[in-house]
C-alpha cells in the first residue's frame, strides 16, 4: 500500500462520513450563529469610538453595506471550501481547503466586527448562502483534484478584484473598513497562489461566467438584505 493511500485509509478509519456530517453541521451553526472567533488579530487594531473614523450616515450606511457583502462572501467561502474539503480523498489537497477555511474564519470575524462597529447587522440571508455554496462545494469536489483546485483559484480570483473595487468604493477616511479589506486581498492572494500551485486548473469560460453571475446576485442582495 502507497503512503498516501495508508494516509486515506487512516482517515476514513477514524472518521465516518456520518461523523464529518454530523461535524459539518456543527460548523455550519457556528459560523451561523456567529460563534466563530478570529485566530489572528484583527488588522484595525481594537475599536475605540473616540478615535473611530468619522462617517456620516450615508457613509456608514455605504460602509456597512459594503462589509456585508464581504461578509457574505466569507460565508460563502467557508461553505464552499469545506463542502470541497468533505468529499476530498486525498490528505494534502483537503489540507488546502481546511487551511484556506481556517483563514476565511479571521475575515469572517473581522467583517462582522465592523458591521457591528458601524451599528449594522449581517445578512439576514446568511444560512441560504451558506447550505448553497456547500451543496456547490461538494459537487466541485466530484469534478476531480484539478477542476476542485480550480474553483479555489477562480474564486479567489474573483474575490480579489472584488475586494479591490471595494477598496475604491469604502468612503476614504473609513480607515478600519480599509485596513480590514487589505489584509483579507493579500490572503486571497496567498490562496489562489496556493490551490494554483497544487495542481489547480483555469476552469472553462462558461462556468467562470456563472460563478461571475452568482457573484453579481449575491453582491446586490447582500448589500441590501
Ligand atoms: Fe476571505
Ligand atoms: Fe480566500
């Protein structure tokens, strides 16, 4: 028997699909309910009002939109790559999806903090991301290790321009939403450079298209909802 198939036979040993299931849901209420806790710092550094960025209330309310859909897409990450990561077989590419979502929880944090800063609420549609973008992680994973690996790097990639819009767009003194937003692009970045490395694959022009598509309906209701 080869390493890596000792190391998948170990896996599925201590671990049953009805166990990961049943941990996967635990997860899910956990980033759900909010429970999630960053492991790195926040990049703002900590909130005190009196020294906080002076927004009007349309700027506020701008920001706070904005931070939401940020928020939404790491809701939307974290499903995604652990559905990708639930079906996976192969130890060192699922370690790439667990990594990647380990870090997704620190922008999650750092989002909804800012959201709370700026007196908002995340979106109330929050749970229909999230069991969406797993069931559409898990059938990525069927697809094979290149095109799962792919769909990593393409969603990264598209989470990147879209934080750079964001970074024009953020009213420009709101420094907290800014520092938030720069730090999140450069582990994109880190992230799309890693599934590319492991094998990753541009996906066909059709399904980059959809996820653009998807992106758009969910950037336009989470700014609002
Ligand atoms: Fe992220
Ligand atoms: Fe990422």
């Amino acid at each position: 028997m080869t390493e890596k198939a000792i190391v998948v036979h170990e896996f599925d040993r201590r671990y049953s699909l009805a166990d990961r299931v049943l941990a996967e849901i635990g997860t899910a209420l956990e980033v759900l309910s909010g429970a999630s806790r960053a492991s790195r710092p926040n990049p703002a550094g900590p909130y005190m009002a009196a020294s906080a960025p002076e927004l009007s209330q349309a700027e506020a309310r701008h920001a706070a939109g904005l931070m939401r859909v940020n928020h939404v897409g790491e809701v939307c990450a974290q499903a995604l790559y652990r559905g990708q990561a639930l079906m996976c077989k192969e130890t060192s590419v699922r370690k790439v999806f667990e990594t990647a979502a380990q870090e997704e929880v620190d922008h999650l944090s750092w989002c909804r903090d800012r959201i709370r800063e700026l007196n908002s609420h995340t979106s109330l549609l929050n749970p229909l991301w999230y069991a969406g973008s797993f069931g559409l992680g898990v059938l990525a994973s069927a697809a094979g290790r290149e095109r799962n690996l792919g769909f990593m790097a393409e969603t990264e990639r598209q989470v990147e321009a879209h934080l750079e819009r964001h970074l024009t767009d953020l009213p420009a003194q709101d420094s907290r939403s800014r520092a938030v937003v720069q730090q999140m692009k450069e582990d994109e970045v880190h992230h799309r450079e890693t599934a590319e490395q492991h094998g990753g694959t541009p996906l066909p022009m059709p399904v980059r298209g959809i996820m653009t598509a998807m992106s758009k309906v969910m950037t336009t209701l989470a700014y609002r909802v």
